[in-house]
C-alpha cells in the first residue's frame, strides 16, 4: 500500500474525507484537489474556535447551523494581500512586462488582465495603477480591462467598494495614494472613473472554464494550496487563457513551472512566465466566386468558354452543390472517378452515390453551411483502375460578388503518391531501426552508466519535489500567520485603547479622592484596601501602594482599628450609618481627634460592593 492510499484511508477512518463530501454537496465548494495538511490544519482551526473535537461533530454541527459554513470559508480561504505585494516583482510588471505589453497591442490595441485569488482587491486595482502610469488615465479608461476573480463572495462584495482604511494604503506610494484614491468618510476610495475597467466575479478555478483571450494572469500565491494534479489541470487552462506570447505571474513559493513546457521563464526570482506558444488559430473560410468581373477586353463569350475550359482541366476533382442540395457543376475529373453521367446534374446530391461514397458527404455539408467554414476529410480510400488510391477532400462555401452563399464546393485531391512515399519512408525507418538495434548491442555498458546517472537525476528530483512541497506549505503557513498577526493586531489596538480609558479614569478617580480634603480609603466586602488617597498618606505616613490589597485591620494606623472595623462591618449590613468619632495618633506622633464616616459603596446594580471611608482629622489640645 503507497503513503498516499495509507493516507486516505486515515482520511477515511477520522471522517475528514465525508466532511469535504458534504461541503461539496451542500455547498458547491470542491476542497478535494487542495491539499490535505493545509486544509486539516485551517480546518482544525475553526472546529477549536466552536469547541469541536471530532470531524463528524463539525459535519453535524454544520447540519444544524448553515451560518457556520461562512465562518468555515473565512478560516480556509485565507485572504492575506496588500497594495504593491511583493515590490521587486511589482517592479519589473511595471518597467519591463507593462511597456511590453502597450507596444504589443499598439495604439488602440485592448489589453486583458486576469487576476486570480484576487481576495479583498488590492492586486487588481496594484495592477490598474501600473497599467495607468504606462498607458494615462484616457487610453487607461478605453483600452483595458482587469478582470478579478476569487471564490470568496464576500471578499468580493469588499473589492466591489473599493473603499480601504489607511492601514490597508501603508504598501502604496504617498504619490500614487494622492492620484488614485478619493478620502471619503475616513476611508481611501479608488477612483470611480478607472474603476469601471476592473471587474469582479465568482471564479472557481477547480470547476469553471478559464477566461480566455488573456495577455496577463495574475496567479500568486493560489497554485501551492492545490495538490500536482489540480496544479497541472489549472495550468493548463492558464495555457488555454493567455494569448500567443502571454505573461504569466505566480508567487514567490511556487515553482512549478519549472517543470512545464507550456510556459518559459522570464523572470524566475521574480517568477514572471511567458506562455511558450501562440494558441490555435481558426483559419479563415474562403469564397470561390465563379461570376468574375469580365475583362473589358474579353467578351462575355470567350470569359464563359475561359471558366468552363478552366473548371473541366483541372486535375483535381470538383463538385459544386448550391444552396438546395441539388448537385450544380461536376468537373471531367470528377465524372470519371465517381462515374457521374451528365443527366446526374440537376439532381439532389442525396439521390446519387457520390453523396455517401468514398466518404459521407450530406453531414460535411451541413457543417460547411451552419459554420460558414471549410471542412477537410484526410486519406480517403477508393479505388481507381484496380488500386486503390487516398483523397483529401475539401468541403469550402461558395459565395457569389456581393458576399451571398451560393453552395458549397468540394474538391477531391489524390494524395495516393504522398501517402505511398510515406510508405517508403516507413519502410526505410524500419531498416534504419533494424540497423540502430544492431548498434545499440554495442553501447549497452554506456547505457548501463546512463541508467544509473537517471537513478540518481530521478532521487535528485524527488528530492526537489519534496524541498518544493516543503517550501510552498510553509508560504501557506506565512500567510496563515499573517492574517493571525493582523487579527491580534486589531486585538491589539483594541486593548491599547481601553488601557487608555482606564488610565484616564484612575486619573479622574484619583483627582476625586484628592479633591476632598480628607483622608480616603475604600474597602471591599473582605475590607481589603482598594483605594488610598494622598491625604491618608499625609496622616497616617502609609504610602498607596503599602496599604491596597491589605486587609484594613492589618494597616499600621493610629486608629482604634477595632473600632474602625465595627463600622465599616454596620455600613455593610445597613443603608445609612452614623459617623464614628474617636481619637488617634498622626505620623508625627501628635494626638488628633478623627471624625470617621463610613459610607455604603454601591455598584450600578445597587448591590453594596464596599465601603468608603473618610477620616477628617483635627489636631486636638
């Protein structure tokens, strides 16, 4: 059994694989082709975030709250981007891809864009701006077109707005901040005018076609959440998405590329492809026009005996069906060899032989008719003499002078010459093998070396392609502890800022207790000090911080405590107390007469939390 199997089958047993089922069912979201230690691990995530331990309890728990699947695609879709990314990347786009790209399209020429993974926006409108700065705000507006694309909705409706707070801006040149950002209610907002030319929508790039026609596709960072088989199949339809001679942009942990000839690098540190081929073009169908302008110094006559004389010597066979299928004109050469009889003009096409021998014909030539195109038919067989030869043959439209469809033309050209030459030349590959087997006996030792060299090149790859799964999840595990770092960021400001407001309260508290001129402490229900006020240091030579969090009979006051105690026990259990007027000692050691209040400390609920004490002393004779 492989690693892989093995792993599934774990997969199996924890339930891991049945939740990504559901999810797909339930939800359209096909996380199958990621890759599995990555999506665990964000997974597991959310499952201690609602205080899951198993993934069959996460899938009931999806059952039971459709709003939890929201959450779940926040966790996975990890969406960590900035203005500007990356910069010696965003760099060369800007000072060599850019130009490249305007001069390619030339003056009025359109430019595609298609940015993947696009997240909250901030890729799409980076790559506006540098294609502005190329090309000015008007040919901007007229010319190009971003389109941005990510499964995440509500990312989306985010870049949608186009509004970004400052912290978002940090990444972004103050210059360019100025430029291409509107301040509106304390936001940044990208200009409406070139705005218009972004577009967003939903994308999977697992299960929806590509966007095609691209000249450059932004894909970082996107490909290294997927395993080899998805990468290829995406690559693919990048290939398929870019024009001849597109750009291709990917991360900077990801590699694959490298081990493609669908794209070749042009910039590897800055992982900038091209695509190694133009894509396949449709040719163009043609027109035979048989009513030819007449020479002015032709006679109508001699230009009809010329295309008549023309048609029947051509060595190709040809037939001529117009637009209701009834067969028009049919060369000597095409009498001959499908034994056609000049009565056979005139009739349907279907009602002779010629229409489904040597090859079937009718469905050609609805195909020709409904795509307004030439079809070919390659090596055809029929006899001829006793022999058998190969056609192609040709189905083209027929148009007359002012573009009107007249029929179809079909022309049968005997390629049995090319076909037996390439015969010959297999034959001659035959020896040639026979011979090269002959010489191969004398290199086996070299070979044997080789086979060895390629099992060592093999353990080096494999190598590479561990180093290269290795590098691209611990990219998946930077982005994950950025967007943590950003969250407690937030977390961060948050405290900063209610740290903040209690400071200003103690300060206000204390300024209360130092305005009233009396000595001050607050208790709490266990009379332990929670509060000490700078004329009670005065009196008694107590600093703050040696009397809070000590019991208040246990401070050394020259105050009966005893009798202190008793009253803040009586403002406890009743509402209103009487104050206590009873004689102490000073820090200098002088006898002071010490009128104590104790007065209920009630919270917002009216429930006593403590007491406040309030000593007025007097120096007495």
């Amino acid at each position: 059994m492989t690693d892989a199997l093995e792993e599934t089958v774990a997969d199996r047993g924890d339930g891991f694989e049945p939740l990504l089922e559901f999810i797909r069912e339930n939800r359209g979201f096909d996380f199958t082709g990621y890759k599995r230690p990555t999506l665990r691990r964000r997974i597991a995530k959310r499952m201690e975030t609602v205080d899951i331990g198993t993934f069959p309890d996460y899938q009931a728990y999806l059952e039971a709250n459709g709003d939890e699947f929201a959450h779940l695609f926040d966790t996975i879709l990890i969406n960590v981007t900035g203005f500007f990314r990356d910069p010696p990347t965003w760099e060369f786009l800007a000072q060599e891809v850019a130009p490249q790209l305007a001069a390619d399209a030339g003056a009025d020429g359109a430019i595609r864009v298609w940015s993947t993974g696009c997240a909250s926006g901030e890729e799409a409108y980076s790559i506006a701006i540098v294609l502005a700065e190329t090309l000015g705000d008007e040919a901007f507006r007229h010319r190009v077109k971003v389109y941005a694309t990510d499964v995440d909705e509500d990312a989306l409706t985010f870049a949608r707005h186009a509004a970004y707070g400052a912290r978002q801006l940090e990444g972004l040149p103050e210059e360019l901040r100025e430029r291409y950002f509107e301040p509106v209610n304390g936001d940044y907002v990208f200009r409406s005018d070139l705005r218009r030319s972004v577009i967003f929508g939903r994308h999977d790039l697992v299960r929806d076609p590509p966007i095609s026609r691209v000249d450059l596709l932004l894909a970082r960072n996107t490909l290294m959440y997927f395993n080899p088989q998805l990468q290829a199949k995406i690559l693919g339809d990048f290939h398929f998405a870019l024009d001849g001679g597109g750009y291709l942009v990917l991360g900077k942990s990801e590699m694959l590329l490298t081990r493609t000839r669908l794209f070749q690098p042009l910039d590897l540190k800055r992982r900038v492809f091209v695509k190694s081929s133009p894509g396949p073009r449709t040719p163009r169908p043609f027109a035979v026009d048989h009513e030819r302008e007449r020479s002015p110094v032709v006679d109508e006559t001699s230009s009809r005996e010329l295309q008549d004389a023309g048609f029947e010597g051509v060595p190709a066979a040809q037939l001529v069906v117009d637009q209701d299928g009834v067969l028009g004109l049919a060369n000597a050469q095409a009498r001959r060899l499908f034994a056609l009889a000049p009565s056979d003009l005139g009739k349907p096409l279907q009602d002779l032989e010629v229409s489904y021998r040597p090859v079937e014909l009718r469905s050609r030539i609805d195909e020709v008719r409904s795509g307004r195109h030439l079809v070919a038919i390659r090596e055809v067989e029929w006899p001829v003499g006793g022999e058998v030869h190969w056609f192609d043959v040709q189905l083209s439209p027929v148009h007359g002078s002012d573009g009107a469809d007249l029929g179809v033309g079909i022309t049968f050209t005997d390629v049995t010459r090319y076909r037996r030459l390439n015969e010959t030349v297999e034959a001659s590959r035959g020896r040639l093998e026979t011979a090269y087997d002959d010489l191969q006996s004398t290199t086996e030792e070299l070979e044997t070396t080789n086979e060895e060299l390629q099992s060592t090149n093999e353990e080096l790859e494999t190598t590479n392609e561990e180093l290269q799964s290795t590098n691209e999840e611990l990219e998946t595990m930077n982005e994950e502890l950025q967007s943590t770092n950003e969250e407690l960021e937030t977390m961060n400001d948050e405290l900063r800022l209610r740290t903040e407001q209690l400071d200003d309260l103690n300060e206000f508290l204390e300024a209360v207790l130092g305005s009233l001129g009396s000595a001050v402490l607050v208790v709490d229900r266990e009379l332990v000090v929670r509060a000490w006020n700078g004329e009670a240091t005065e009196l008694w030579g107590v600093r703050e911080d040696e009397a809070l969090g000590r019991h208040v009979a246990n401070l050394d006051i020259g105050l009966p405590l005893a009798d202190v105690v008793s009253g803040i026990r009586r403002a406890l259990e009743e509402a209103d107390t009487p104050p206590i007027e009873m004689e102490g000692v000073n820090r200098r050691g002088r006898r002071v007469r010490c009128l104590v209040h104790t007065t209920p400390l009630r919270g917002a609920s009216g429930v006593v939390r403590g007491v406040i004490v309030r000593v007025e002393a007097s120096e007495g004779p």
